[in-house]
C-alpha cells in the first residue's frame, strides 16, 4: 500500500477525473512509470494549482489502445511533435472530499518535494505514510457516486521493456533507470528482502522497525533515487538513501550518495548505491556506513522484452 499524487495539467482534466473517478496518464515515459509504479490497492490524490483534491483508492488500472479516440474527453498536452493523450488509466473509489492547499503543515512531506524540484516536471509523485495518515483525517467521507464512462469496444496492451535503442513505444519501452527505481522498490519492499537488506547495511537492529520504501526525493543537492525511512517515527526519522544506476556506478557516484547523506544528517544511517556493475573507483571512495550492491534479473536476457511483473519475479540483489 502507498499513496500517490496524481499531477493534471488542467482544470478541466480535473473535473473530468471528478467526475468519472478516472486517473489517466500521458503516453511518456513518464506517464509509463506512473502506470508501474502505482498498483491496484494504492491510494492517489489529484495535484493541480498546488492544491490536493481528494482521496481515492486504486481499483484498476489498463492500458488502452488507441486512446486518442476513446472517451472521456481529457484536454491533450500540446507539444511540438503533436499532441499527448492518455492511455494509461486508473480506475479509483472515492474515499475522501478534499480540496487543501499543499502549503497546509500536514503535507509537507510532498510539498518539499515540489519546491526544490522548482516545478512539477512528472506525472506522479508518491508521499510518505505520515502524510496518507493526515489526509485520512483532512476533509470529510466522500459520497459521491461516479458516473459510468460509456466506452466503446476498445483493445488494451501490457507494456513490454527490453534494454536496447530499437523499441516501440507505447508497446516495446526502453528499460529506463526510472523503472529500476520501482522495481527495486517493489522488491526492497518484501519483508524478507528488507530485513536481509537492513542486516547487511550493518543496522539489523533496527530490522524489527516499521519501514516504508520510497520513490524519488527531492533534496536540495538532488534527487535520492529511494528512500528507505521509519513508517512510524518517535522524535527522530531514521532514513536510508539508495543512488541507483541501471549500468555501472562509479567514483561519482559514491561522492553523490555521500552528500546526500550529509544533507539529511544525523537522521540518515547508511547508504548504498545500487548498480549493474561497480567500478574499482568507486569502491575507493567508498566510507563508513556506505555499501555498495549489485542487482540482476535472474536467468532472463534483457535483449528480450519482458513485462514488468515478469522482471520484477527475476530481479535480485547482492553485496558488491
């Protein structure tokens, strides 16, 4: 379970979303990763004129052929190649009515995120239990009754990844870095994988703690690739920063993970940085608290495409 922000280019993109408890995202890459990244299960705010608009929880999700043709009629986003349409769909249950400014105390946690990104710049963005728990108490029990979107015979598609420059998209992606991110998410995320995780990274006393894996962080010195943190702190936010690169990481990398983790502080007790392979260099610069992994997807070629639940089974991790 996690809780998302869904970010809408218009106002009337909004009401549209309203109105038929519908979430859909554009046909990027970045829409793709929102489509990933977000499961059934999960709960989703709209984002939109630095405003959260209600609560809701993901019930379904598909993929649409041909979307530019298909209802409901969401306002493209215009770009020089042509316009952007919305293939990647959630379907949603409304939980909560409200309408709260990000700049309220209770969403801080997303709100930072925004500022240092000095704009929006993604599809999705996904917020802390902390901040889950406090919308659960913002607003009031929602009543509304969707509409039923009438929709014509349509075709739906799985996405496909594969780690070369020949794809297709929407339908043959490239594997990008971004994708690791949720995968590694997904899979540091199962109690057993976490609890082997936090032994190895020297903190297996605080294995028995309640943690939460997180995507993408802003911080003022960058973005942390996943954010490992308490679910329920007391008084203090014990976090772990992870720097993940899809091929190798080198000296550079290491130094970045290492100021992430002086930009956090005390509060931050350990490191790691996850890639395919780890140079020489960057076990050098390697210090106290910092660790160094190697992931792999185990007995597949990614010359081949591969669905993201097909990489997920596959993918592991070990020390470097």
């Amino acid at each position: 379970m996690a809780y998302f922000f869904a970010a809408l280019s218009t106002r009337k993109n909004l009401e549209i979303c309203e109105k038929f408890a519908l979430a859909g995202f554009p046909e990027t890459w970045s829409g793709l990763w929102a489509y990933v990244d977000i499961q059934v299960g999960d709960f989703v705010s709209f984002l939109y004129g630095g405003r959260s608009h209600n609560l809701y929880k993901v019930i379904e999700k598909e993929a649409l052929e041909n979307a530019e043709s298909l209802p409901p009629a969401w306002e493209p986003i215009p770009t020089k190649k042509g316009d952007i349409h919305f293939p990647y769909r959630f379907h949603l249950e409304p939980i909560r009515k409200l309408n709260e400014s990000l700049a309220h105390p209770k969403f801080l946690y997303i709100a930072e995120n925004l500022l240092r990104r000095g704009g929006i710049r993604k599809s999705h963005f996904q917020a802390d239990r902390t901040t889950l728990s406090n919308v659960s108490s913002m607003g009031e029990l929602s009543h509304m009754k969707p509409e039923i979107l009438q929709m014509p015979p349509h075709t739906t598609f799985a996405p496909y990844f594969v780690k070369r420059k020949t794809v297709n998209p929407p339908k043959i992606n490239l594997l990008r870095e971004e994708f690791i991110h949720s995968l590694l998410r997904f899979y540091l995320s199962k109690p057993t994988v976490l609890k082997y995780f936090l032994g190895r990274l020297g903190v297996k006393e605080f294995a028995e703690s309640k943690w939460e894996v997180l995507g993408e962080r802003a911080l003022e010195r960058g973005y942390v690739d996943l954010l490992i943190k308490e679910a329920e702190p007391h008084g203090e936010v014990k976090q772990i920063v992870i720097e993940v690169k899809s091929n190798d990481a080198g000296e550079k990398d290491v130094k970045q993970l290492s100021s992430y983790m002086e930009e956090i502080g005390e509060e931050c007790i350990a490191g790691a940085v996850i890639a395919k392979r780890v140079s020489k260099g960057a076990r050098l610069v390697t210090s106290q608290n910092m660790y160094l992994w190697r992931y792999e997807f185990e007995g597949i070629t990614l010359d081949e495409p591969h669905t993201f639940e097909e990489l997920l089974s596959k993918i592991r991790l070990s020390p470097s």
